[in-house]
C-alpha cells in the first residue's frame, strides 16, 4: 500500500533523495520478508 503524505519533503530533499537512489545496488525484497510470504515477495530494496 502506497501513502502519500503531501509536503513531507521539500522539492530539493526529493531531488536529492533521487539522486542518490541512482547510485546504489538494491538486493531482492525476499531478504528481510517473513516466510509466510518470502514466496511471493517481489520488490527491490536498497
């Protein structure tokens, strides 16, 4: 489920937060999920 909350961060703490995102390696979701649903887990996170 996807939250929007407006204005929590500023136009430059976006830009700045995407920035970075570019410049990381993400590893599968199914490393932190529990196992009830490690199986069907499927996001990238950093």
């Amino acid at each position: 489920m996807i939250t929007c909350i407006p204005e929590l961060l500023t136009p430059e703490e976006t830009a700045r937060l995407r920035a970075l995102s570019k410049n990381v390696e993400y590893e599968s979701g199914t490393a932190t999920a529990g196992k009830h649903i490690h199986n069907i887990k499927n996001n990238l996170q950093m």
